[in-house]
C-alpha cells in the first residue's frame, strides 16, 4: 500500500483520516479541520529580494551561497555574520575548536574557508570582490556592512528550511 500526504495542502485531520481509511478504520476523509489553525506559508528563498546589494549580490544570490557551501564553512560564514562582519582569526578558530555540533580544528579553518571563494566563483556575480575578506596581516575576516545584512535574511530561511540546504538533510533547527 503507498499513501501519500501533501503537507502543503492537506490538514493534519485529512491526513489522519486517509490513513485510518487506508487501513479500513474509518470510511470517510473530511473536506477540512474545523478547528485547524490557519496554515502559514513555508517560507523559502524565493521571498528574498532580487535587487543589488552592493557589487551584484542580491539577498537571492547570498541565500544560494550559502545554500552551495559545506556545512562548516557554513558556520563560520554565520558566526562572522553574527559578530557584525568582522572577526579575528584567534576568535574563530577558539570558537570552532570543541564546537558542539560544527567542530573544526584550528588548522583546518583556513582550508575550510577557501569553499566560500570557490562556491562565490560558481555562484556569485561575476567580478565581484569576494564576499568573505581575508586581511592576512591583521589576522581578521570580514565582510562588508551592507552584505551583513543580507546574509542575516538569507540565513532565516535556512534556518527554518534546512532541507533547503547542502549537507542539512533533516528539518531540524540549526
């Protein structure tokens, strides 16, 4: 037997009811909930704004970068974004270090960074300065001010959509 349930359209007493008739428990599946709370739509990156940012990004553009990398370059382009765009080598990588669920040691921070560039060179605009700066000699990352703020809207539907995501198969909360 295969039953199938569309969570988008389909009402939680629907779906309990098809599955109660598949299995002869109850004959008749009812047109709607009474009760059920009004859906909210699932949101997704297709609400982000198209318009430029600053040297081509748009806020869609930034959602597929960091749709495109892997998950702990994922995390540390997030926990840069957290500090405001701008944080020192030593500040990530003892971040990183015994990070509960993205643990990266310190000398592969460097390496798992180089993915931004390469993942911007496929998916960003084209010319761009890259998203993620390097200042060797200061040791710190940063990005700019304006890109900050787009990556804080394209991270809220990662965040609530991770399936939506390389590497984030469940729907579990990051």
């Amino acid at each position: 037997m295969r039953l199938t349930i569309d969570t988008e359209t389909d009402t939680y007493e629907q779906a309990i009811a098809a599955a109660q008739a598949a299995y002869g428990l109850r004959p008749g599946v009812p047109a709607v909930w009474l009760d059920a709370p009004a859906a909210a739509p699932r949101p997704g990156p297709q609400e982000l704004a198209e318009d430029g940012l600053a040297d081509g990004w748009s806020d869609q553009l930034l959602f597929r970068m960091i749709a495109s990398l892997v998950p702990g370059a994922r995390a540390v382009l997030r926990r840069i974004t957290e500090l405001g765009g701008a944080a020192s080598y030593e500040d990530i990588q003892h971040h990183f270090a015994d990070h509960p669920t993205n643990p990266i040691p310190p000398s592969k921070i460097g390496g798992t960074l180089t993915s931004v560039k390469a993942v911007q060179r496929r998916v960003g605009p084209e010319g761009a300065s890259p998203l993620l700066q390097r200042d060797a000699r200061a040791r710190r990352y940063r990005i700019d001010d304006v890109l900050v703020a787009g990556l804080q809207r394209a991270f809220a539907p990662a965040d609530i959509c991770p399936d939506l995501l390389r590497g984030e198969p469940s729907w579990s909360a990051a």
